[in-house]
C-alpha cells in the first residue's frame, strides 16, 4: 500500500469529553457538532511524532508532541489531544500523539505540519469532510502541492 494509502485508511481518534474517531472523506457528524459548540468553522489534526514518516525515539517523539502543543497554545488554539492509528491493526506502525487545532486557517495549518516534517496533515473544512493534505517534502510522494487529495 502507498504512504498516501496508509494516511487514508488511517483512524484519527480525538480524545475529551466526546471522544471520537475521524476518516478522511467521511462526514463527521462529532466534528460538526464540536464546530457548533466551539463556534468555529474549520479544523486541522496535527503531529510532530516520527518527523518524514521515519520512527524516531519515543523520548524524540515525546519532545517534539510537547513543543506543538507550547506553540498551538501560545498561538491561543483550542486544541483536543488525540492519536493517529493505522487502519490495518496487524500494523506494528505505533500511534502517533496528536492534537485537533479548532479554528486554524488553512494555510497555518499547514505551516505547522511543514515545520514538524510531517509528510501529510488533515484539514477540516467547514463541511466536516476530513481532507488529506500531503505536503512538500523533499520525497516522491504522489501530490505535493499542498492540495486536498481527494
């Protein structure tokens, strides 16, 4: 399966009071209701864990989840904690720590995601679609041009 696959078929579980889990291309009807509720109108699902898609140390990776959530806090975000799982459960790929950023702009968004080294992020739009975002990275992935990939 491609990279763009595995981000696919992936689970992005939000935790809190109504925990959640959200697909990209399906409808969210608790995302919707988290926009009602927040009066907001868009959404990202961010990492900083395993910077290029490489696994790094859970010590690396625990350093880099705690300086995103310093700067979505210092940028005055609300933001859920959650985790990326992959969609295959025999995967021995590890969950990564993330956080649901509510009310960023698109193109914050994706600064974000391009200053941890990630190879994707999800964007949620007003319509509550989760989107894939690949962005540009130095590697051959199939879309790099910070469109949704749909």
């Amino acid at each position: 399966m491609s990279l763009e696959g595995v981000y696919r078929g992936a689970r992005y579980c939000v935790e809190g009071d109504e925990p959640f889990v959200m697909r990209v291309g399906q409808f969210s009807d608790a995302l919707q209701r988290v926009y009602q509720s927040h009066r907001c109108q868009s959404a990202a699902f961010l990492t900083a864990a395993n910077p290029g898609g490489v696994k790094i140390s859970d010590t690396d990776n625990l350093q880099a989840e705690a300086k995103l959530q310093r700067d979505i806090t210092s940028m005055r975000y609300t933001a859920f904690p959650g985790i990326g799982l992959d969609g295959d459960e025999k995967s021995d790929w590890p969950g990564e720590r993330s956080l649901l950023v509510l009310g960023i702009v698109y193109q914050e968004a994706i600064r974000i995601g391009t200053s941890f080294d990630q190879l994707a992020i999800i964007w949620c739009d007003k319509d509550a679609v989760p989107q894939l975002l690949m962005l540009n990275t130095d590697t051959d992935l199939p879309n790099t041009n910070n469109e949704a990939v749909m």
